[in-house]
C-alpha cells in the first residue's frame, strides 16, 4: 500500500509541475493523465491556440519522458513515422535511422492534416508498440503514447480520421477557452517569458512504468465490469446510434477508470469514476444514425440519455 501511495504522490506531483503552465484546466489534465497511465492514446480536438501543444509539452516535461512532436502537413511522408533504411557507403550496408516515433510521448500535431496512408503508418505503432519497416519490426519505448490534436473547424486539405483510427484513442479531449480571469494569470505569467521553462521533472519513463502498472493493478468489483458491459450494450441497442461501441471500448473503460481511480488516490474504482469517463471515452467511438443527424441530435446527449437508464451499481470501496 506504502508504495502505491508513493507512485500516487509522484502523479500529483506531474500535475503540480503542469499546472504551472497549463491554467485552469485540471480536470482536463486528470483525464489526460489517467489514459497515459492506462497506457492509452488521447486525441485533442479544438480550436488552435487554447493550449493544446503547451499541455502535452508540459507534462512530457514533468514526467521526465523522451518526447518528439510530429507537425503533420500532405507532405510528412510514413517513414518520417516509422523510421527507414539507409544506405552506408562506409560499412557498405542498409542502417535503420529511427522515425519520430520512436519515442515515449509522441505529440501528432493536427493529424488530420497528414494524408491516409502517413495516419495509417501510426496504427501499428499505437496498437501494438512497435514499428515495420523492409520487413523488420522494431521495438518502441515502453511507455509508448500518442496524444494527436486536430481542428475541429477547418476542413479544408484535411484528411479525416477513418472510424478504424478513432477507435484506437482511449479519450477524445476538447480543451474549451479559459475564463477571463484564467486567461489574465496565463498572460501575467508569460510576462517574463514562457513558463515552461520551469516545469521539473518529477518522474521518468522508469517510474511511469510502474505507474502504469501499478494502476492496472487497481481492484475493480465484478459490479462495475458488468456497469461498463451495460452500458457499452446500451450504445448497440439505441435507436439513434447506427454504430455503437466495440468490445476494445469496453476494455479501454475499464483501463481508464482503473487509472482514473489511482490519479483520485484511491486503490478501487467506483462507478463514478465509468460516470465521468464514459462521454470522453465513448463519444468518438460511435456513429449517429441517418435520422438522428437529421433532428440534430447530439452525441453528448444521445450519451447523457444512456448513463441516466443504466443502473448505477453499489459499490463499496473496501
């Protein structure tokens, strides 16, 4: 137990060195947070400039991990993801030069933005922690994580993500306009320059890991599983969903609220922790049908509807 609050000190740590940075926006930073360690992907989807980059940059910094960022255009071809061959005219041999992905933390800057075959070169590198190329599979770093930003409102020479990739990011995250006050304390803190500057790194790739195991190590009653089974089931049945969740989200929950549980200091997880992260876990996982989108139904509300039929099961935590 002593050493499960250790690593827990250490995640409020991360957060402590982030939110010198990034303001006001805690809860989006947990979420963030709570896929990393339960060795998930996260895609950020806003508009530009409301710190989407300045966030993952932060706490990449804070948890000491090897961090590279991929700025996406028509033109970043899939080796630049995966790494290529080269020939050495002094050895006289083919040597592999490492691609971006090689890497812990892997920020894939507005990834709609990159043509279909340069997305697909991330699938196996997300799914299975490890890259193809001429026929040989490298390893990545363990932890491996992609967090992808795109624009929610500019479509114009974009590619979008097939509903195959959006199905392999654990969270889909909107990071929203700070308040007025947020937006003076992020102004009155850069005055002498970026405060980036003096985020400390509080962990490394080392000790992530044993977060990350450690999390997934969390008790989760057989209640809470059959809770997430539920509603998983509910997004098939619903009239207004043509395509409802797979059996890789059902999973992805689980990690997630087992994760979510441990950056909340707690070593079980509650229903309420599947409550808070069936929207951001589930919302880009489904496709509405024909007649919803024309009466201009929302997924957030088709998803509220379904978390309020569901039974909440009881649970206590010891």
């Amino acid at each position: 137990m002593s050493d499960i609050r250790e690593l827990q000190s250490r995640v409020d740590a991360i957060i402590e060195q982030t939110e010198k940075v990034v303001v006001g926006k805690r809860a989006e930073l947990v979420l963030l947070l709570s896929a990393m360690i339960a060795g998930g992907h996260v895609l950020i989807e806003d508009v530009p400039g409301v710190g989407k980059t300045t966030m993952v940059s932060a706490i990449s910094r804070a948890a000491g991990l090897d961090f590279h960022r991929a700025q996406f255009t028509p033109d970043v071809m899939a080796s630049d993801i995966t790494g290529f061959n080269m020939y050495n005219r002094a050895t006289d041999k083919f040597e592999f030069r490492d691609g971006l992905a090689m890497c812990n933390l892997l920020l894939a800057d507005e990834i709609n933005r990159a043509s279909p075959k340069t997305q697909s070169a991330l699938l196996e590198a997300m799914e299975e922690g490890s890259v193809t190329v001429d026929g040989k599979t490298y390893t990545l770093p363990s932890p491996f994580i992609v967090i992808a930003t795109q624009n929610p409102s500019g479509y114009v020479g974009t590619y979008p993500l097939p509903e195959a990739q959006l199905d392999r990011f654990s969270l889909r995250l909107s990071m929203g306009y700070p308040t007025e006050a947020e937006e003076l304390s992020i102004l009155t803190g850069r005055r002498e320059g970026n405060p980036i500057s003096s985020v400390t790194a509080v962990a490394d790739a080392a000790m992530m890991k044993k977060i990350i195991d450690a999390a997934a190590g969390i008790r989760m009653d057989v209640a809470v599983c059959k809770y997430i089974v539920s509603l998983i089931h509910a997004t098939r049945k619903n009239p207004s969903i043509s395509l409802g969740a797979s059996p890789r989200a059902s999973v992805a929950l689980m990690r997630l609220a087992r994760a979510y549980a441990f950056v909340n200091g707690r070593d079980y997880v509650l229903p309420e922790d599947v409550s808070a992260l069936f929207l951001p876990a589930i919302s880009h996982r489904i496709i509405l049908s024909q007649e919803a989108r024309i009466n201009r139904e929302s997924k957030t509300d088709i998803l509220r509807d379904i978390l309020a039929s569901v039974e909440v099961p009881y649970v206590t935590g010891r």
